[in-house]
C-alpha cells in the first residue's frame, strides 16, 4: 500500500456472517508479496442482487456476473486484484469460464454460481494459470477474516474499508457486512469500485436487487474522486439466510432492512472518497431548490467534478466563484440572481453575488479542516441532492502516472 491516506478511518470489528466462508491467497497478478486473490464460499440457498458499471466497454467478468444475476443464487465469489482483465477479447472471456468452471468443479455446483470480479491494469488478459494456481491454493487455505480479504481486493487503496449494520428482521437481528475496494478512476455512474455485501438475512432475489438499487442511487452513484468511470464496477449482496425471507419492499421489516443496507452503503462509499487518491479534504456537496432531485445530482455532481473546485479545496481557497462556475455549466435549469453558495454554513454569495461585508474568517477556518461543506440553492424547486468528492492535489498526479510501473 501508498502512504495512508489523511482522511483514512480505523478498520471495524466485524463479527462473522453465517454462511459466508473466506479463503485468500496470493497469485501472483503483480510483482507485489501479498495475497491477489479472494474467496468468498457461500451456502447452498444463497441469492445474490447486483449493479455493474454502465461503461460501454465493461469487462468479461461484469458481462458474466450480469448473466448470472438473472439466476438469482450463488455459491462463490472470487475477487481478482492488478489485472482487471478488461478490454482482453476471447482471452479474456476464457479466463472468466476457467475461473468458474474450476471453482464449481470444487463445490459440485453450476458455473453460473460463482460470480467473478477483477481489478486492476486494462487490457492485459488475466493469466489463467496464475488464476487456477491461486484458486487451488485458496481452496486449501485457512479461513481468513474479512481484514484479510478486504486488503486482498485492494489496488492503489491505501487503507482497508468495510462497514457493518444491523436491522430486525422477522422479530430478530440480522447483520449485514461489506468490504469494498476503489481509490482512482471514481465516478458516479453506477459504483466505481468494487463493493461486496453479506448478510445473514433471508431475501428473495427480486426483492434484494430492487434494495440494493435503491442503496445504490443514494451512495454509490453519489461519489465521484475524478470523473473517470472503471470498465469492471461491481457492487454485489448475497443473503445467505435460511429462515422466510423477504418477498416484499412493503412492510416493516422491509424498511429495517432497506435503511440498513442504504446506512451500509453510504459508510462504504464514504470511505472510498476518504481514500481517493492524492486526497487531503472529504467534501460534502449539498444542493436544493433545483427542479428536480435528478438536476440537483447533476449539478452536484458538475461542482464535485470540477478541477478548479477540487484545486481550490486543496488551496484551502473559498473561491465560490469556481462553484457558480460549476453549477452554470451543468446544463441544468438555474437562475443566476437566485443562486446562493456556502462554505461550511456560512453564506457567501447569494442573489446573484456576493454577501455584502462576510466575514471569510469561519470559512478560512472551516477549509483548514480535513472535512469541507459546500452548499448550493437554486431556489427553482423542491429537487435536492447530496454529492461527496474529495480535493484534487498533487498526489493523484504521482500515483496514475506511475500506475502501471
């Protein structure tokens, strides 16, 4: 791993999931002494929900696990970390087949069963020697902790991220854990990264994907670090419970469990912007008034991925400037002489310009923190949105023009 991050936060304790069994082991993907590969074993009557990058040019592994999400169950899931082996042709899609076919062989189960997700260098086929000679030593390998396997998935993440929540569910408590892995190459266009959720919890397959979803549109798809967004963005949930699972979104114990899951994934997403790379500042974007929720998002969304709003951020600077800037180029409604702006509360433009006679004190103190608020209104509409980004420094420089070396 890099120098960790500033914004970086202590790994949880996290208790075991039943059902859920991980094997890590190292094959060897790049010239690194740590373990590349990660095995999740699930029990039999496991269901699985998904959502994967909308890039045109995903990889072979997202093709496959959206085909096996339409099964709806699972038994396995095998993480490949320095080679995301997109971009590959029929090489590629061949060492997706082996890596299924030789786990399912193992576990007396269909390929379809075993989802598969890699990260790492593009267009550099996966070695599917590497691959099945890691998958064999995981399979005999002692049962690791989710520490392990959260450092496992990891590329240019500098610290490990996991989270967990509870809800009650059918008069009792289920638990729900996720590890997630994404630093660079951020953008908010389904899940830049890949994220991996397990619960004790029963779920039908429909009601899981339509939860997982939702979560998904109010963390996930609200975080960007660069604008980039990957070729191999994964985010799955397997329920591995074996008690009467959910068949509806309706209902009580369905709202337990979706504010759960919803909490889980916005921990996750956030610790995935505390990670971005080259990242000093953790900014929160909030925008209201707008149209609508959806133009709120995309103008949030304009600012967060604005190199001068991130530079200045990092210049600990309240040009608000750069904001008008941001939010004027969004391509969304908006009315310069009722737009208002603010830094950590503080109002600093409003009605067109800027607020006679503000004292910049609380501001200039506010953007020396590690965690910087930006607030924009409209004043059109009802329509809000929160986006979280993080600065633009230096760093970000070093470590992508170094990648592949």
């Amino acid at each position: 791993m890099s120098e960790i991050s500033p914004l970086a936060l202590p790994f949880p304790e996290l208790p075991p999931i039943a059902g859920v069994e991980l094997r890590v082991a190292r094959a060897g993907y790049k010239d690194w002494g740590r373990c590349d590969l990660t095995l999740a074993l699930l029990a039999e009557g496991t269901t699985v929900a998904g959502v994967t990058t909308k890039s045109r040019c995903p990889s072979p592994e997202v093709e496959w696990c959206r085909a096996a999400l339409t099964l709806g169950h699972a038994r396995a899931l095998v993480v490949n970390a320095g080679n995301s082996n997109a971009f590959t042709g029929s090489r590629g899609r061949e060492a997706v087949e082996a890596i299924a076919a030789r786990v399912a062989q193992s576990l007396e189960c269909q390929p379809s069963d075993v989802f598969v997700a890699s990260t790492g260098v593009i267009g550099v086929p996966l070695p599917i020697d590497k691959a099945e000679a890691g998958i064999d030593a995981a399979l005999v390998a002692p049962v690791a902790d989710w520490l392990d396997a959260t450092n496992a998935i990891g590329t240019t993440d500098t610290f490990p991220k996991a989270a967990m929540t509870q809800a009650i569910v059918g008069g009792r408590t289920v638990t729900l854990v996720g590890i997630i892995k994404g630093s660079g190459m951020i953008a908010p266009d389904m899940a830049t990264m890949l994220g991996f959720i397990f619960t004790d919890a029963a779920v039908k397959p429909a009601v899981l994907q339509a939860m997982l979803e939702r979560a998904n549109a109010e963390t996930f798809s609200c975080i960007t670090v660069d604008g980039d967004t990957s070729t191999s963005d994964t985010v799955l949930a397997f329920a591995t419970g074996q008690g009467d699972p959910l068949t509806s979104r309706e209902g009580a114990d369905a709202d337990a469990f979706q504010i759960a899951l919803t909490d889980l994934c916005r921990q996750l997403a956030h610790g995935v912007i505390r990670d971005g790379e080259g990242a000093s500042k953790f900014i929160e974007i909030r925008v209201d008034g707008a149209e609508s929720d959806e133009s709120a998002r995309i103008i949030g969304l304009s600012i967060a991925n604005s190199p001068l709003v991130k530079t200045a951020i990092a210049g600990e600077d309240a040009n608000w400037g750069r904001v008008v800037m941001a939010v004027g180029k969004a391509g969304q409604p908006a009315d310069r002489d009722k737009l208002s702006i603010s830094f950590g509360g503080v109002e600093v433009a409003r009605d067109g310009s800027g607020v006679p006679g503000y004292d910049e004190t609380p501001v200039a103190a506010h953007l020396k923190g590690s965690d910087v608020a930006i607030g924009v209104g409209l004043g059109l509409g009802d329509g809000q949105a929160t986006i979280w980004t993080c600065d633009l420094t230096h760093g970000y420089i070093s470590i992508n023009a170094d990648y592949r070396s």
